[in-house]
C-alpha cells in the first residue's frame, strides 16, 4: 500500500506521519518542479503550506492539488488533508475559504469533538484535546454533504469529513516541536519563544492523541 504526499515547502513536511502512517509515501515536491499525478496511489494526504489556498501565482501547482483532491474524493481514495490541503480540499469541493476575520491562530490551541465524531472513523477517539495551529485563513462554508466533527473558540471549523473517505483538518497533527520551531522562527512573532515552550511541553500529549488518528487513517488506507 502507498500514499501519495504532497509536501508544499519543505519546512512543512510529514513530520510525525512519516513514521506513524506505516505505509510507503511517495512524496511529490511541486516546489522542486515535480508534477502533481492526475490520481492518488492507495491514499492521499496533502500537507500545509505558507500560501492561501487562492493564491495561484504564488503555487502555480495549486490549481493541479484541487483537481487531483477532487478526483480522491469522487473515487473514494482515503484522504488526509492538513491545513492549507483542508482549504484547498474545501475550495475543491465547492466550499468557500477567506481570510480568517478572527485572526492569526498559532500556536497550542482546544479543539473540540461534535456529536457526529464520536462515530467517526478517525476522531472517534478524540474528545476535547490540544492541537498545534499556523493559519490565518479559515474554512468558512464546508463543501455540499460535510460533516462537521471538530470545532474550535477562534476558527469554528477545525475538522470535517467528506464522503466516505476523506477528512480535512485545519491544525497540524504532523507537526512536531522542532517544526512548530522553524515556523516561528520566520514569523517575527513577540511571543514566539512562548508558543514555542507551550508546544514543546505538551509533546507527550500531541502525541498521544493525534498518533491514534494517524493509524486509523492507515488502517482506513490499508481496508479501502
């Protein structure tokens, strides 16, 4: 079995994922000028990235990541979309993505499970827990026929499901503190230092919870 990964920037890779998927990834790198495949191998997981899901002259292979996220979900290849993939999955489908009118979310930040998680084959598991957050643009109408399953005080759309076999989560599961590092370390942010400290207490917990949501989705790869 194999995933394909789109990594949009190097400093914003698979992180934990790679060793918590079990599964070969085939990472595609459109920023190094590999094309982006028509189709996805057994599943798909697109990753984060600095650019707004709109920004097509900024990541001209933008345009290519929608198409190949919606042909995932039209053929039902389980898909983990992180992130700027989450938006660029809601941007597919017919949803809308603007910048975020709350703000800059960064850092350690709540999430909360809705009812419609607690049957979900992923957050199932997952009631209200800690997440890592970089964005400032927001999910704000979900695609025809999502459903909703995490929420959030500042951005309420923190996690849907579309389909049978395709999930888009706006935080990042995959970053580890080192990473959460070298994202703030560009941002010229007063508090990076802090959100940095806050993150890399709480690793074993991050851990904890987001690993199990990995190895479902594996599972879920493995099944389909």
């Amino acid at each position: 079995m194999r995933i394909t990964v789109i990594e949009h920037e190097a400093e914003a890779g698979l992180g934990y994922l790679a060793q918590w998927l079990g599964l070969d990834c085939e990472v595609v790198r459109p920023y190094l000028g590999e094309e982006i495949p028509a189709r996805a191998a057994d599943g798909l997981v697109v990753l984060g990235g600095a650019a707004a899901a709109w920004e097509d002259e900024r990541s001209p292979w933008q345009p290519a990541t929608r198409d190949l996220l919606r042909r995932a979900v039209d053929d039902g290849t389980p898909t983990l979309a992180v992130c700027l993939g989450a938006q660029l999955l809601t941007m597919a489908c017919g949803g809308v993505v603007e910048r975020g009118a709350n703000g800059l979310e960064v850092g350690l930040c709540e999430v909360t499970a809705l009812a419609a998680a607690a049957s979900d084959p992923l957050l199932s598991g997952v009631g209200s827990a800690v997440a890592v957050q970089y964005h400032q643009d927001a999910m704000t109408r979900l695609p025809d026929g999502a459903v909703a399953l995490m929420t959030g005080s500042q951005y309420p759309n923190q996690a849907y499901r579309l389909g049978e076999a395709a999930w888009a989560v706006q935080f990042h599961p995959e970053a580890t503190p080192e990473i959460f590092a070298s994202w703030t370390a560009e941002s010229g942010l007063e508090q990076a230092e802090e959100l940095n400290t806050r993150v890399k207490a709480a690793e074993s917990v991050l851990v904890d919870t987001w690993r199990p949501v990995a190895r479902a989705f594996a599972d879920v790869v493995r099944h389909t």
